[in-house]
C-alpha cells in the first residue's frame, strides 16, 4: 500500500495596498514557514523599474494584474489582508468584497486597527484572530515607532501619506540601529 498523499496546504491570497510591499513579503514568508502556500503580489527590485511604486499602472498592465488578483482569489481557501495601520484602500476593499461574495473567509493583520466605517462595511468581517506577532519585527525598532506614529497622526490626515511617512520612518529607524549596532544610540 503507497503512503498517502498528506493534506493540502492551505492556499492564502494577500490582498493589500502596493504601497506595504515589503511588509507583505515578511507576512508571506511567515505564513510559508507555518505551512501554508501564499499567492499575492512580487516584490520587485527597484532597479526593475523607474517608478518607485505603482508600476502596474505604469507599465500600463493595471486591469490585467487586478483581474489576475481576483483568480487567485478564486483559487486560494482564504484571504489575508495586510492592512498595515489599519489602511485599506479601494482596489483592497473591492477583494475583500470579492472574496466575501465568493465565500472566502477573510483575516486582517491589524484588525484591531479597522476603522468604524470598515467595521460597519457589510464586507468586512472577522474570521480569525489578529496574526501579527511578527510585523513590523524587529523588537529593537518597536519601542521607537508608537511615538513616531502618534507624532505623524497628529499633524497628518491622509491615511497614505500616514503610512508613507510611518514606513519610511520604521526604515529609517531599522537602518540606524542595525548600521549602529544597537537602540541606546
């Protein structure tokens, strides 16, 4: 008798703005080290293009790519939404509403961080508990960046120019720790 075969990894789509690229290439990784088979967006090189984001549309393959999204929507058993700051755009919202309407469940990486308007959408809903005891990571950084995000909410209100400048404040910070060899400066 031939072994069988063992079950078959769960298929996760990651669904998000471009803008967290690098934060949904860490939670792809962490899911794949937990088993599961993750579909969603490439993190290109940024010597790939010369635009520093947004190159579907600047490549003019927008339609395409988003319509692509949806079929891996199709294919995966579940939805993980990165929504770095609780941000979730409008391509975003048109998954989740997509995946729902196909009977995906769906988890957040910040849901505690969805705004009451989010919250009240029919769309999103909570099938899972929070899954971010690794992003943004690295413990040095973290005791840094509540003050950094309080300070930025304070005097921005656009929630992409928010998660902007917060992500390149978290590089920034990362970078001098790690080129400094430690947090006490």
């Amino acid at each position: 008798m031939k072994n069988p075969l063992p079950p078959r990894p769960t298929v996760v789509t990651l669904c998000g703005s471009s803008r967290f690229i690098e934060q949904m290439a860490v939670v792809g990784w962490e899911l794949e080290k937990a088993g599961k088979i993750m579909l969603g967006l490439h993190l290109l090189p940024m010597a790939y293009a010369e635009c520093p984001d947004h190159i579907a549309e600047f490549q003019g393959v927008a339609a395409r790519m988003d319509e692509l999204h949806l079929r891996k929507i199709d294919m995966c058993d579940e939805v993980f939404v990165v929504n770095v700051d609780g941000y979730i755009g409008e391509s975003t919202s048109r998954e989740i509403a997509y995946a729902h309407a196909h009977g995906k469940p769906v988890r957040y990486l910040e849901p505690d961080l969805l705004t009451e308007a989010d919250k009240d959408h029919p769309v999103v809903t909570f099938t899972a508990a929070p899954c971010k005891p690794w992003w943004p990571g690295d413990a040095r950084v973290e005791p840094f960046m509540g003050k950094v995000r309080a300070a930025i909410k304070k005097h921005v209100k656009d929630p992409d120019v928010v998660a902007d400048i917060y992500n390149r404040a978290y590089e920034a910070v990362y970078a001098a720790i790690t080129t400094h060899g430690g947090s006490n400066g």
